[in-house]
C-alpha cells in the first residue's frame, strides 16, 4: 500500500472517530469514568460534570468534590451512561422496611431503569397506592428527576400500625414497608373510656436501665401482665398470670407476684384507662441479628423483636440443647416426632377487631408471618429456646397485615368437609356484651386421629379477665378439674378431633365467662356433618337439641355440656333421661360373676359424678361407691365386698344408683 493510500485511510479513520465523539459529547449526559491524559475526547472545565470514579476513589462524586483538578485544555475520556427511555423496572434505594412515627412522614426513594440495559429514566411518573392495616387509604403520585431517580414523601397520619406503600410503573413494581414506633391501644366499645385489652410485643430491645412500666411510653393509667407457665397452679382470679411491679392500681396486682422487665421476643397483655398508643421510652435498642427467647413447658406468650415481617416456619427455629449442639432447626423441618418433643408450631393470638384469639386451625391462612408489635400464642411440648432470624418478609395478605385470618367452612374450602371420616362442628359462644365471644373451637374427626391427645388437636391459649371461651374434651372423656388452663392437664381444647365416628362419639363442652356476664347464647354451624349422622347438645336447660334442627341455644353464663355424634340407633342412650329404668341394671343378676363381681349400667344425658349405695334387707348400708359417669353408657364395677373389705353373704340386697337430681332404686341377688 502506497504512502498516500495508508494516509487517506487514516484520515477517513480520524474522521470517523471525530464523528463518533461529536455523538458522545453531544450528549446531555455528562459522566466520567477517570481521568487519563491525552486519551483522546474534549477539553473539560464544567463543574457540572459528573464523576463516577476518580484515580484512587470510588463512587459517585461531583467535580467540586474530587480529591483532584481537571485542567483545562488536556484531554480526558468522557463515558457517557445509556439513557433509558422505558422505565420498566423500579428499584428500591435503601432499605424497603422502615420504621415511622404516627402523625410524621416517612421518604421513600426508588430509581427508574431500563431492565434491558440499567439506564435511568427521567420524567418517568410512578403511582404510589398506601394500605394501611390492609386497607387503602390513598394514593397519589410522582415523577423521576433528570437522574431518573424519586424521592417521595407519605404521610402516615392514619394510626400507629403497619403501612404498606406501592409504587407502580406498568407492570414494574416496588413494595415498602413501614412500621410504626408505637402500636395503636384502641378504646373499649362499651367501657368507656377503657382501652381493649391488647398483647403488644417489645420491636426493639427496651431500655434496661428503665423498670417495669417506664420501660414503655403510654398515655392514661395503665394494666399490664405477663404469663407463666412454670407456676404450679392457676389463681382462681389471675390464671398464671403475673402483673408488672409498678402498676398503679392495686386491684390488679396479681397474687401470682410481679415481672420488673420487657423483653424483646416476648408478648405481654396491655390495657389503659382510655384509647392510646404503647411505645418503648429511654433508649431502646433495635435487634439485628439472630435472637433467641427461652420457653417453658406450656403456653407461652411471644413476639417478633424485629422492626419488620418474619415468616413463622421459615425464620423460627427451635433448639432443643439448651446447653449447645446440635444447634436450632426450622420448625418447618421439624419432624412430627420432634414437634411432639419441642413445639406445637400452631400459634394464637388476638384479634383486637374481634376481641378474641384467632388461630390457623382450618383457616385460608396458609402461612403464618410475624407482624412487628403483635403478641403470639404458643405451646412449648418441652423446655426449649426458639431462635428468631432477621429475615425481612413483606406481608402477603391483608388477614396477615391485620393478624386476624378467619375462618373457612368447609362448605367453602375449609378442613373438614363432610365425610364419615373428615368433619368439622364448629362451636361459637356470644355474650350480651358483643365483644365477649369466642368464635373459635371445634370438633370433629380425621383418618389419623385419636380419642386420645394427638397433633391433630389444638390447644387452648389462656384467656384475659373479661374473656368468654368455649372449651372442648377429649372424646369420650369426663371433666376436668382444670378447665381454664389452656390446653393443660385437662385435656380440654380449641379442637379436639378424634378419631371417624363408627357407632355414637360424645365431646364434653365446657363454656367459661367473666363475672358480670348475664346469659350466653351458644351457637353452632353443623354444615359439616356427614349425611346419616345426627348431632345432640345435651345437658342444657331444655334437654337434648337436635343440632341439625337448631343453631343455637341460651345457657347459664357458664356452663358444662354434651355434644354426641353418631348414628340415630346408637344415640338412644344418651338422649333416654338420666338413670331411667330402661337403661339401667346390673348383672348378672344373680351374681355374682366368675371374677366374684357384679356390674351397673346406666345412661347419663352429661358428664357427671355418680354414687351407688347398697343395703341390706334391713336398710343396714353395707357399701358405698363414688364414680364420675360420662354422657352416654357407662358402667360401674362392684366386687361384693362391705365396707370392710369382707365378701357379703348370700341374699337379696337393695341398691340404690344416683347422679344429680335422679335416681333409680332395685333389686340384686348374691348367690354363692
């Protein structure tokens, strides 16, 4: 190639580049990369230039800041970054949890990109919409500066709860979240002007210099209590619960003692002279990393110490070696076996719209996620520590951004639908106070169950003073002397689901209420009964209810009943009156039998205790026995001995059977 062939190509190629850096540097956009000395582009001596990296620094930076001077007249290589023009991706700056204060504003700060090549997109405008406990209450909108980037302020003037903050462009969407410093104590309906009773859960670490009460800031006089399961017994007036030191109200000082310290992870009951909002006073601290509470054998009150959603199953987890390894496991990879060592996995918790405990049994809530400030049910099989972990979740429903899921009838999706072998009785007790109800406790049946205790029964959290709470028995059991204690020794439940029904499957009912409550009125939805069984409430004050006919029926304020399923040949015994003469007998008779020992059977419509004396011909009482009787068939052994231990002789005895108000009076014979 000749000498002027390679320079007119090089002219052509300089030319070229000239054009390409025209196009460059025509740009609006003005960023440099790094300075570097005859590099070829254009004089630079605008302070407006925007440096994204400089020699020895990093970051975005302005001319004005550099740590060095572009001189003029040197060259220097200008990067120009590509402008984007769709805006279909948002991107949060920052974190997208954040905490506010009711009545202030919180700034939310997202950039506009281009997905396909991370652009930034000016005057891009991007609708926000503000849900506030699950709700929306606004929506306004705002437009990307020349840098593609937003910064958007919101009010949070709606209460001290949980606001969720969309931003959308098209389809790009960004979530925030936005909890408040202080959760919302809303006034009691019909007390005024008394606040509802509310379990709050410390979101950061209160100030442990501070005790008792001035670890919180509050408006109004205030009762506070927490929860011990560890206590032997329950008071008859404060269950096992345990009031803060410095309450000012001496009426409600718990004889069961006194707590002096809030603790993150753990839930407490809350309530004020009027409506107001809870907050932590002095210097709280916040929680960042993995954080673990110990728990007792029995129900435990507890909390999420984060400032944001955790997932239960996912960032829980429970560690069984309170003295190191093996370490904790998520209680979604518990095992059955391990669960019914460590943990029932199935929380509670109130519902302050409801006043009264929520829980997932049979409810459209498939997952349970931990809203910051909320206090939580649950029952610990054993001693334990369960180890909260950071995660940070947005809520993925409104029932999780309230607390509250319902509950689904089987009829629509619900557990429970209608089979012989998977049912569901719903059982729904009202008060003549509306917020005094529980809406929440069943019984039924499923292929895996027992009669027994079993993981297909859910406990029963404690209640509050003031609450109503319908209880249910093991199937086929009798009552027990701790009714009350939330799913303690008493076997008693917010589920108890036993095994499918093959002959007749009776369930005591207990119904509990607080002083001052007149009358209850128990409802029940029986739409989930299998066709061919029939369902009986017995023990009331109008005899036996046929629950398929009536739905519902007035009782005492509180009140022990019988709940029988089964088919219409097998119920005879529990609908007949109590020890009527059809159903009661001994035998054999004469006895007595192989094994020296002769056997009562009687009927009774509900559970009950029964005594059974026997005379001689002369009205001499020769012996005396005393047995508690469950609804339905029960029998009653008698080994033919007196009161001393001595086998009776031949002869005709009387007997005379009695539980409650009724009794029966016959005839048996010994023949030896």
């Amino acid at each position: 190639m000749t000498r002027q062939k390679r320079l007119g190509l090089a002219l052509i190629l300089i030319a070229a580049l000239g054009l390409i850096a025209y196009a460059v540097l025509s740009s609006t956009v003005h960023q440099i990369t790094e300075p570097v000395i005859s590099t070829g582009g254009d004089t630079l001596s605008s302070p407006s230039y925007n440096l994204l990296a400089s020699v020895g620094q990093t970051g975005t930076d302005t001319l004005a800041g550099a740590s060095y001077v572009l001189n003029t007249g040197l060259f220097y290589f200008r990067h120009v970054a590509p402008v984007g023009t769709v805006g279909d991706s948002l991107v949060i700056v920052g974190d997208a949890h954040l905490v506010g204060t009711g009545g202030g504003f919180v700034t939310l700060v997202l950039d506009v990109k281009d997905s396909s090549n991370g652009g930034l997109t000016p005057n891009a405008a991007v609708t926000f919409t503000v849900e506030y406990e699950g709700s929306q209450v606004a929506t306004d909108s705002a437009t990307s500066d020349t840098a593609g980037r937003i910064s958007k302020s919101v009010s949070l003037s709606s209460g001290d709860g949980a606001y969720v903050i969309t931003a959308e462009r098209s389809a790009a969407r960004a979530v925030f979240v936005v909890m408040m410093d202080k959760r919302r104590v809303p006034a009691h309906p019909t007390e005024t002007p008394k606040s509802k009773w509310v379990m709050i859960a410390p979101f950061r670490k209160p100030d442990t210099s501070l005790t008792g009460l001035n670890q919180l800031s509050y408006g109004g006089t205030p009762i506070s209590y927490s929860y011990d399961p560890t206590l032997a017994s329950a008071h008859a007036t404060f269950n096992r619960y345990k009031s803060v030191g410095n309450q000012p109200e001496s009426t409600h000082v718990s004889a069961n003692g006194t707590f002096s310290q809030y603790e993150s992870g753990r839930a407490y009951w809350f309530r004020s002279s009027g409506a107001t909002s809870v907050g932590l006073a002095g210097s709280p601290s916040a929680v960042t990393g993995a954080f673990s509470v110990r728990l007792d054998s029995g129900a435990n009150m507890i909390g999420n110490p984060f400032t944001h959603f955790i997932d239960w199953l996912d960032d829980v987890a429970v560690d069984t070696n309170l003295n190191g390894p093996p370490g904790p496991i998520t209680l979604r990879a518990l095992t059955p076996a391990q669960m019914a060592a460590t943990i029932d996995t199935r929380l509670q918790w109130r519902s302050q719209t409801a006043e009264q405990y929520v829980n997932p049994f049979a409810a459209s809530e498939t997952a349970v996620q931990l809203k910051p400030w909320v206090g939580f049910w649950v029952k610990a099989n054993a001693s334990c520590s369960i180890v909260y972990y950071p995660t940070k979740r947005l809520p993925q429903t409104m029932p999780v951004k309230q607390q509250s899921p319902v509950y689904t009838p089987p009829f629509e999706g619900g557990a429970g639908g209608g089979s012989v072998s998977n049912w569901r009785l719903r059982l729904m007790a009202y008060s003549d106070v509306p917020e005094i109800r529980d809406e929440y406790a069943f019984l039924g049946v499923a292929p895996a169950a027992s009669d027994g205790e079993d993981a297909n029964d859910l406990w029963k959290a404690p209640g509050m003073m003031g609450d109503m709470q319908v209880w249910v028995g093991e199937a086929r059991s009798t009552p027990s002397p701790l009714v009350g204690e939330g799913g303690g020794g008493g076997k008693y439940y917010a589920a108890s689901i036993a095994s499918p029904v093959k002959t007749a499957t009776a369930w005591p009912v207990v119904v509990t209420s607080p002083a001052g409550v007149k009358s209850a009125t128990l409802k029940w939805d029986a739409a989930g009964l299998p066709d061919g069984y029939e369902a009986y409430l017995i023990g009331g004050p109008a005899g036996p209810v046929n629950m398929r006919q009536s739905s519902s029926l007035v009782l005492e304020s509180a009140i022990t009943l019988t709940v029988v399923v089964g088919t219409p040949e097998y119920l005879t015994a529990y609908l007949a009156a109590p020890l009527s003469k059809e159903n009661t007998f001994v035998y054999p008779n004469p006895g007595p039998d192989p094994a020296g020992a002769m056997t009562f059977k009687y009927s009774l419509q509900s559970a009950a205790d029964v005594t059974l004396k026997i005379f001689d011909v002369a009205g001499r009482l020769v012996k005396e026995l005393a047995a508690p009787g469950a609804a339905g068939p029960n029998t009653l052994t008698w080994d033919t001995t007196n009161k001393h231990g001595q086998k009776l002789g031949s002869g005709v005895y009387v007997y005379i059977l009695q539980s409650g108000g009724n009794k029966i009076v016959d005839k048996m014979a010994i023949v030896r």
